[in-house]
C-alpha cells in the first residue's frame, strides 16, 4: 500500500481482485423490483379468482377461476424467491464488505506487534504468592493426604462418595 492510497481505494482495488459484480449497475434493483412486482400481481390476480368462482354457478367458469388462481400463486412464489435472493445477496455483499475491512484492520494491528511467546500459564509463579497446588475438598478438610479415613470424601448431595 502506498502512502497516497486511501483505505477505500485499497478495498475498491481488493473488491475488483475478488471479481465481485459492482451493484451500482443496477440490474440486482431491477430484480428486486421485478419480485416485488409479482408478488402483487401473485395476491390481485389469487383475490380476482377468488372472487370470479365465487359469482358464478358455471363449472367452466370456476375451472378457468382455479387456473388463474394456481397461476397467481406460481407468480406470488417466483416474485418471493427474486425478492428475498437479492435482497440477502445486498446484505451479504454489505456483510462480506465489513469482514473484509475488520480482517485487515485487525491483520494491520497484529503486524504492527511482534508476539514473542504463546500466552499460557505462568512457568513460575509471581513472588509472594503460592504456587497452585490442586486439593481435594478432603485434604483441605482433614489437613491431611486426600481420601485419608479421618475424612471420607462426599459428593454433592451430602452423601458418601463411592469409590
């Protein structure tokens, strides 16, 4: 990165890399738009062919009705599916978009510090303090070896544990 390159001309020339379809073409609107479109035709022409079988006592009639009807709901799925593809294809974009820039804001941050060991627990420990010695509930009891006989060992419940 050269020191005149702006942060946005860095992700304009990373998104051109990845070969990602600008959306300022406007042809994922268009298809958004068109789903809507159906969708509604999908619910005018479903309440148009409700109400023709409903006025009339000819079969012929109220079978056309039933054809319009299965049509309205083919367009009322089509136009659903185009809508909710572009509309998560907008989102995503967007989402892909912010992790790429928090990936390489945070890969800068990380270059920019030297790590010299791997985080763990202290090899020894602090002065004035103790180390760490795992105890039983029974040794800390008694004062003696954990499961001595002055002090058996209970569960949770109060019980005597079983060995």
């Amino acid at each position: 990165m050269t020191s005149t390159e702006t942060r946005a001309d860095r992700f304009v020339r990373e998104l051109a890399d990845l070969k990602v379809a600008d959306p300022a073409t406007g042809h994922p609107r268009l298809w958004q738009r068109l789903g809507v479109t159906l969708m509604v035709l999908g619910v005018v022409l479903g309440v148009t062919a409700y109400l023709v079988s409903h006025r009339t006592t000819s079969p012929l009639v109220q079978g056309d009705a039933i054809t319009i009807g299965l049509g309205a709901i083919t367009l009322g799925v089509i136009g659903s599916a185009l809508f909710i593809r572009y509309s998560l294809t907008g989102f995503l974009r967007f989402w892909m978009a912010r992790q790429s820039y928090e990936l390489s804001m945070l890969a800068e941050r990380m270059a920019g510090r030297e790590i010299y060991e791997l985080p763990g627990p202290d090899p020894a420990p602090a002065a004035g303090r103790p180390p760490m010695v795992a105890s039983t509930p029974a040794s800390t009891a008694a004062g003696t070896g954990a499961g001595s006989a002055a002090a058996p060992s209970r569960n949770s419940d109060g019980g005597a544990a079983h060995a």
